[in-house]
C-alpha cells in the first residue's frame, strides 16, 4: 500500500508539475497574443493618422485645383502675352470667317464674286 501511495504521489506531483508548466506556457502566450495586439493597435492608429495628414493635403489640393483654373485665368488675361494675343486671335478668327465665307459664295453661288 505505501509503495502505491508513494506512487500516486510521484504521479500527483508529475501533474501539479506539468499544470504549472501549461500554466506559465499559458501565461507566456498571453504576453506573446497581448504584446502582437499592442503593435498591431499602435501600427493601426499610426496608419490612421497617416490616412488622415493624406486625406487632409488630397482636400487642399482639390479645393486649390478648384480656385486654379479662376486664378490662372485672370492672371493671364491681365498679362501682356494675353493682350498681344487676343489682337492676333481675333485678327485670324476674322480672316478665317472671311475665307469661309468666300469659298461658300464660290461653291454655292458662283453667280456671285466675292472679290
């Protein structure tokens, strides 16, 4: 009976033992899992503001693409190149309108010389 007995201690303490070891490879995972979530909810609050500065600097640029064209516009009107220009343009939109207007007399009305 004692060598039984003697036995069922050596058995009990052999799972006390391994109770204790699950339980710190337990412990030890739980730190693993915790310490993976703490860097994966700073990574993810790091990715949050980026999107955020992104998002902020897209919405600036869109509201200045938006004034731009307004800008650019006025800006050019009031250049010399503008003005220099719009004398040429209207100048050749006159010519061109002349000449079409010519060879639509010539084609269609031959009857009469648009000279």
């Amino acid at each position: 009976m004692l060598v039984m007995e003697e036995k069922v201690l050596r058995d009990l303490e052999k799972f006390e033992k391994c109770a204790v070891d699950r339980d710190h490879d337990k412990k030890k995972a739980v730190a693993e899992v915790q310490s993976l979530l703490d860097k994966a909810t700073a990574e993810s609050k790091k990715k949050d503001n980026e999107n955020a500065c992104l998002k902020k600097e897209v919405d600036q640029l869109r509201k200045k693409l938006e004034t731009t064209d307004d800008e650019a516009i006025a800006r050019y009107k009031m250049s010399v190149e503008y003005k220099d220009n719009s004398h040429m343009y209207g100048a050749e939109s006159l010519k061109a309108a002349i000449k079409m207007t010519n060879e639509w007399l010539v084609d269609d009305h031959s009857e009469i010389d648009p000279r």
